[in-house]
C-alpha cells in the first residue's frame, strides 16, 4: 500500500532535487533542462545558460547571459550557489552585499528557448538602486549536416542591438539560424554584447526582470518566438511546470496519447523503492524528443545537455529496453526496424536527423539488438513482428526472426583461435580500462543468453530443430566461458590474443555473467562472485566499476567505467545480478542507500563513489563534466532502475508468448506493495507482493 499522502503518479514536486551547492570551479555538474524539443543546461552563476541547442539550430557549448551584478562579474565574488532542479525548472539562488538573488529558468513548451526569472531583494535597511548586466554570447547555426561530435556544431555570429529594446540579435555568419536575447524590462544594449537594466528596491522589498534566449532559421521567426516569451516570463515558466505535470499522468496512464504504451503504477509504503522507480521512469522520459528535423518521428536521445544530441547509442537504448517496450513501443519498433537496415557491426548509434550511423562499432550491439526485439515482441504482444521483412545493410530482406538468430551467433565470426569470440580492443569495448580488450566474460556470457533467445524465437515461430541447435550451442559456450572465472576470486580474466589471461576486477562481467548466465554457474561460483562485488565494488549509496585492487585502476579517472565511480545503469544491473546469483537480501539491503543517490534530478552518465567525492545528503554525486572526467549530467540508461524494480524485486517474468508471472522479493520491503497497470499485450495486469498476477 502507498504511504498517506504519497501520490501513485509523481508531480514535477514530488521529483525537486535536494539542495545542492556548489562555489566557483567546484567539481559540480550543473543541471539541465528539456521541452522534449532540445536541451539547454544552466550554468555556474546564477542567470548563465549554456549548450543551448534545439535541432536543428545549436549553439554549442556557447554560455551565455553572464551576471554582473554593480558593474563586477557576480562569480568573482566567489558566492555559494544553491541550485535545486526539478523537471521543468531550475532554481538558482545566492546572496551577495546584501543582495538575495533567486532566479527560475525553464524550457517553456514549443518554445526553442529559454526563460530565466530573476528576482532580487534587499536585505538591507536602506533603499538601493542595484544595476544588473548580462554579458551575451552566441555562436548559433544550423548546420545542415548529421551531428557527428560529442559537441553540437557552432559558428562565428555578428550581433546587432535590437532598436528600442534591452535586446540583440545574433546572426550566423552562413546565414543559416539566428539568435535573439534580452530582458523583458527597461534597460539597455551596451557594445551589442551586453543588455542591462537596474532596479529600485526598497528596504526588504524585491524586484525582478526575465532574460528570454531564442534560436530560429530566421529573423523574423526569432523575433516571433522571442515575443512570446518576453511577453510574459512568468507565465512561460508557469505552462513549463503544467506540460511537465501533464507528461508525467501520461505516462503512467494507458491510452493518454502522449505515449504509445504506459508505465504500472507502484503502490507501496518503501520510499526508497518508490524512489528509484520513480529515477527510472523519469530518466526515460527526460530523453524523448518529439523534433521536426527528425527523420525517424519520436526520438529518444542517450546523453543530455551538453554531449551526443541527436544521437542514439544502441547500447543505451537496449539498457532501458524494458522500460521503452511498456511506455513508447512505436518508436521502439522504428528504432528497431532503422537499426536492422544499417550494419550494426560498424558503429554505436544513428543521428536521427539524418538516419545516418554515428561512431566505430560497439561490441554490445548483438545482445543489445536481440535484447530489443524480445523485450518489444514479448511486451507488445505483437509477434507478427517476427515475421516482418527487413532489409540489411549487408544482406538481403530476411524476418526479423532470422535475423535475431543472425545476431545470436555473430560471435562466431569474431573467434580467433579459441572457442570465445575476440570483441576488439579498448574503444569497442570500455574505453577507459586498458586490460578490458578482447575475450571477455560478459559479452560471451551474452551470447549464450542470445542463443538461447533465439531458440526461444525459433521455437515460436515453429522452427523446432533450429531452436534444439541454438539450445545446445548455448550450453557449449556457457562451458566456455567459465574457463575464464578466477577460482577463489569471483572475477574473470580477459583472454588476450598471445593466449595471456589476465584477471579483470570489473562489473561488467559481474553484472551481465549474473544477469546472463547465473544458472550455468556453479553454487561456490556464485557465491564467491556475490562476495567479490560486496568485498571490492559495492559502497554504501553506489559502486566501483572497477575494483580499486585491480591493476588497470591507474589507467583512467573516467567514473563512468573506473574505481572512481559507476556509469548509472552499472548499479542497477548489479542488483539484478544478485538476485539472480542467490542474494535477493544483499540486493534488498543496498536499495535505500541506492535511493539517497536520485537526489539530484535523473541519473548522471556517472557518479562519483564516496571516497572519491563527498556524498550530497548521503547520495552519490554526479560526476562533472570537464576533462579529464568528461560526463554528461543525465544518461538514458535510467529505465535499468524501473527494470530492477519491475524485473527483480517484483519478479516479474513475462514469456515471448505474452504468459505473465511473477515470484516477488518485494515483500521484505513491503508485504502490501502492488504494481497495477502493467500493460503486456494489450491486457492490463496487476502484480501483488504475494506473487499473484491479476487481469484487470
């Protein structure tokens, strides 16, 4: 049952981030912003706003709207800054000689724009006149070609005073797009880089003025969206939170027309359970773009606000393939249908403004394709799509089935010289752990689970002797695979191509050998692997992707990947995993540390464990964004946290053919928790504490 007073569908209240602080320079990763159109990010005083880009118009990471408070650059009086996100604003706030300044910024709804509403107050006895300047940038273009940089593309501008008003326009020296920046008060242009105003505040009294930042393929459209902001910032910061609340009903209720599908919703007295399926959802939803420059409708984007927009990485995408199949099943079977006609074998994703491949070949894209089509068809329901025709890049137009048997035995195409496929070096793989190259465990432990999804395909589509060959390939390699294991440790070696094992403390293997293949493990095996990742990965409110015992620990410093911290899927799956390995209750115990780490808006591409980085109220804090760490402040592969309650602590089994069941660990947590709504198939089900599964 829910707790009194506790809502079974969030508000953008309900998900406001804990107050976070940071001074100048600090290892903070400002938060971002979406309307689903494109993303701005705000940045480190209390106005600034960066990476302003809404494709196909983008600034790059240009920052801009820079304060001067009485003629001095506010961040050089070195404030603290608190700063508290929820999904359709931000809050920014810091005093300084006696000046309390607040502001909201918000991404209105079909605005390419920003909004921030300044406020200050006096604190003082006296009346004061309080000059405010913002220093202006911008590099807009729209480049006419894919986005193929972590960076959106920029371009030189010349700017020009608006007549008559606190503003300027900026145009692209191409002509391709164009700016338009300033207050909605009086005030002035100064050098056409700096628009200003100053207010008259009495004793204790307040005053404010809106910054308004648009970006257009033209002037005249500039100016058209600019005066609908500049009209009224408060108002536009008002219909942000309303659309905000609106999506967050829509998806988790079936039909709404917003979504394609609909998320169940969790009843249940656990507010860290609550939590983290609360991150995961809306960490999916954070990612959707409903752009016109894009060529595949809906898209999902990976990484927000500052690095890869417009670009969907197959890894990702399937880490929350679970979450996609339930709220948005129609854009997933584009994606689907978009990547089989490419070769997924020479790169990582697609830019969705020209459909075109983006990045060298990631070794996860069979098991994170057959991933897709299973978890599609089986959440759908619709099988049909098996025997739909689909071209290749490399081949002829064969079903959807033969092409997921296609991908199950890929591997066997990279072997060389042994019995494991061989998946490359460091940039196919990690990227940021040098020993974590070639034969390794996780992704040969995943094409034994891909060889058994394709049995399962073949037998559905009635190809019995088939899925019997795939079936006994499967236990062939699962055999295999354990040569790599380190008796007595826990962990695998990576088998190097001079024959060499070398041992690798890393939670990738963990987490896909026991989300994979945990059944073919022997029972010592098992515990041994839970006691590693208790032993050397796991730490109070995250976890290490690499133990800290490992000799690669000094290769890199990327959290994401590293001992330093953990890219956000990594802890979710690790959960998983331990159900799965025999320890539902070291899974269990971990999940309120876990939740005190979605206190700071949806999961970063990375956060820093504790010891490398003071914890914010108990919580993991993100990693920053600047070299050498280089992480961006939200990643889509949150929906693996939705999966884990979903999957793991509900129990949740749903077949190919559509059969729901369920075997629960929830109820340690909370015996009276319910999932209701789960929609598999077009049937709508309820999921009990107990195990009892219920059509509604």
């Amino acid at each position: 049952m829910t707790t009194p007073g506790t809502p079974d569908i969030p508000t953008v209240a309900d998900l406001t981030s804990d107050v976070l602080t940071h001074r100048f320079d600090d290892m903070f990763n400002p938060p971002g912003l979406t309307n689903f159109l494109g993303a701005v990010q705000v940045d480190h005083d209390v106005v600034a706003v960066r990476s302003v880009n809404f494709p196909p118009f983008s600034h790059g990471d240009a920052v801009t709207g820079t304060l001067y408070l009485d003629g001095r650059l506010l961040r050089s009086y070195g404030p603290t800054v608190e700063v508290i996100w929820r999904p359709d604003q931000v809050v920014r706030r810091c005093t300084v000689d006696g000046l309390a300044i607040e502001t909201v910024t918000a991404c209105p709804p079909g605005a390419t724009g920003v909004v921030v509403d300044i406020t200050v107050t006096n604190q003082g006895a006296e009346t004061r006149i309080v000059p405010l300047a913002f220093s202006l940038d911008s590099t807009v273009t729209a480049a006419g070609k894919p986005w193929l940089e972590p960076s959106p593309p920029s371009e030189a501008n010349t700017f020009e005073a608006i007549t008559g008003r606190p503003a300027v326009v900026a145009r692209a020296e191409s002509g391709s797009a164009v700016s338009m920046q300033g207050l909605d008060g009086a005030g002035g242009v100064r050098d056409a880089r700096t628009v200003f105003t100053e207010l008259r505040l009495e004793p204790g009294g307040s005053g404010r003025v809106g910054y308004v930042h648009v970006v257009a393929g033209d002037e005249d459209a500039a100016a058209v969206a600019y005066r609908e902001l500049v009209d009224d910032v408060p108002g536009a910061v008002r219909r942000a939170e309303e659309e905000w609340n609106r999506q967050l009903a829509a998806a988790f209720t079936p039909g709404s027309g917003e979504f394609s599908g609909s998320m169940p919703i969790l009843r249940t007295s656990s507010d860290a359970l609550r939590r983290l399926y609360w991150w995961g959802v809306l960490g999916v939803i954070w990612f959707r773009r409903d752009s016109a420059a894009s060529v595949l409708g809906r898209a999902y984007d990976t990484l927000m606000p500052r690095y890869w927009q417009t670009t969907t990485f197959i890894w990702d995408y399937s880490l929350s393939s679970f979450v996609h199949g339930l709220l948005d099943p129609e854009p997933m079977r584009r994606y689907i249908e978009h990547w089989v006609s490419t070769d997924i074998h020479t790169h990582f994703g697609i830019e969705w403004q020209t459909g075109g491949s983006v990045g060298p070949w990631y070794s996860v894209n069979d098991y994170a394709m057959t991933r897709l089509v299973r978890d599609y068809v089986r959440l759908s329901g619709d099988r049909s799509f098996l025997d739909q025709r689909v071209s290749a890049a490399d081949g002829p137009a064969r079903r959807v089935a033969e092409h997921v048997v296609e991908w199950s035995q890929a591997w066997k195409g990279l072997r060389a010289g042994s019995a494991l496929a061989d998946y490359g070096g460091i940039d196919n793989l990690l990227e940021c752990v040098s020993t974590y190259v070639h034969e390794v465990a996780s992704l040969n432990a995943a094409n034994v689970w891909c060889l058994r999804a394709a049995a399962e395909v073949a037998e559905l589509t009635g190809d019995a002797a088939t899925a019997g060959r795939l079936r006994a390939d499967a236990d062939d390699l699962a055999g295999e695979v354990k040569k790599l294991y380190v008796d007595g440790g826990g962990f695998f070696h990576a088998r190097h191509p001079d024959g060499r094992l070398v041992p690798v403390r890393h939670c990738y293997d963990f987490s896909t050998v026991g989300t994979t293949i945990a059944a073919d493990l022997a029972d010592h095996q098992r515990a041994e692997m839970v006691d590693f990742f208790r032993r050397e990965l796991q730490t109070p409110s995250w976890m290490r992707a690499l133990s800290p015992y490992d000799d690669d620990a000094v290769f890199s410093v990327r959290p994401d990947h590293q001992w330093n911290g953990a890219y956000p899927a990594w802890p979710a799956d690790a959960a998983r995993a331990l159900v799965e390995l025999g320890a539902p209750d070291v899974a269990l115990d971990w999940i309120p540390g876990l939740a005190r780490t979605a206190n700071q808006g949806p999961p970063g591409q990375a956060h820093f464990v504790e010891e490398a980085e003071a914890a914010v109220n108990g919580g993991a804090v993100k990693s920053p964004p600047q070299f050498p760490y280089l992480i961006d402040w939200a990643c889509s592969s949150a929906g693996s946290w939705a999966s884990l309650v979903i999957e793991s602590v509900f129990g949740v089994r749903v077949g190919l053919d559509g059969a729901v069941t369920a075997d629960p660990i929830v109820s340690r947590l909370d015996p009276d928790a319910v999932l209701t709504g789960l929609v598999v198939g077009g049937v709508s089900y309820d999921v009990a504490a107990d195990g009892t599964v219920t059509p509604a």
